[in-house]
C-alpha cells in the first residue's frame, strides 16, 4: 500500500510538473509573441516621431511667411494710402451696378477698429450713417475666397453678395480697388 501511496504521489507531481512546464512554455511563446509586437510598435513611434518633427518644422516656416506677408501686406497699405491723391475708406457695400462706364457702387462707410475685449478682437464701427455712390473700373475687385483675397471680374462681382466690410481705395469719384476685408 506504501508503495502504491508514493506510486499516486509521484505521479501527481510528475503531472504538476508537466503541466507546469507547459504553462511556463505557453507564457514564454506569448512574452516572445508580446515582444515581437513591442518591437514593432516602437519601431512605429519612432517614425511618428520623426514626422512630427518634419512636420513642426515646417509649420515654423510657415508661421515666419505669414507673419512675412502680413507685415509686407501692412507696409503696402501704407505706402498705398500715402500716395497723393488716394483716400482709403471701410464700408460695407449696399448696392452695386454695372454701366457703360464701370460699375456703380453704393457705399456705407463704417471702420474696422481692433478691440481685444470683442469675441473676434474687433468690432466694426459705424457711428453714422454715410453713403456714397463711387464708380469703379472693371479691374478692382478682391473678395474673399477661403480667407484669401481673389480677383473677381464686374460682372460677377455685382452678382455676388456684399455681406462683407470692404476696402476702398479712391482717387477723386473714381474707386482703383475695392477688396473685402471681412466676410459676416
């Protein structure tokens, strides 16, 4: 009976063994398997990582354009509104029609003034009410298409909507360039 007592123990801890060692096998096959994908997922990060760099780099470029073409905008505008003879005027754009001579436009001045406190950091300004009928050539108009100021021809121009706060840039009755500055 001994004998078949150690026979039954000994097999229980052969069993336990093996079983054991398969376990140890399986989570040796899986920690590799885990590694492989550890690996590769590092490998991974570590290109996400060069394209984030690429990509900030280039993003640094091109806030220096714009902040570039921003101050080249505002020295233009300077030296446009300083040459004898034109007056730069805001307003929003009431009515427009074509003739013979150009277009007809009919103009109700008002101002974009910077207020840090307003929820766009502006407030457009119109103290009173004052309208002016300008005649424009075919060649003067800019509105905005996706934020960026395109050209448009009269005949389009006086079909579109003038929601906008306009640029007007005269000299005597005549307006050389009208351009939208702000879409509402």
């Amino acid at each position: 009976m001994l004998h078949v007592l150690v026979l039954l123990l000994m097999g229980c801890t052969s069993n336990d063994i093996k079983e054991n060692e398969e376990q140890i096998e399986i989570a040796t096959n899986e920690m590799k398997h885990l590694q492989t994908q550890l690996d590769a997922l590092k490998k991974e990060l570590t290109v996400q990582k060069e394209i984030i760099e690429k990509l900030e780099g280039e993003n640094q470029f091109i806030v220096r354009e714009i902040a570039t073409l921003e101050n080249r905008c505002n020295m233009n505008q300077t030296l446009l509104t300083n040459l004898p003879g034109i007056t730069h005027k805001q307003g929003d754009i009431k009515e427009a029609t074509l003739g013979k001579d150009g277009v007809s436009i009919l103009v109700d001045y008002a101002e974009f003034k910077q207020d840090l406190t307003a929820p766009n950091n502006f407030v457009i300004g119109n103290e009173k009410e004052e309208r002016d009928e300008l005649l424009a050539g075919s060649d003067s108009f800019y509105v905005l298409k996706a934020l960026v100021p395109t050209f448009i021809n009269s005949e389009d121009f006086v079909r579109s909507e003038h929601d906008g706060l306009y640029d007007s840039y005269i000299i005597g009755n005549k307006v050389v360039l009208v351009n939208e500055r702000y879409v509402a």
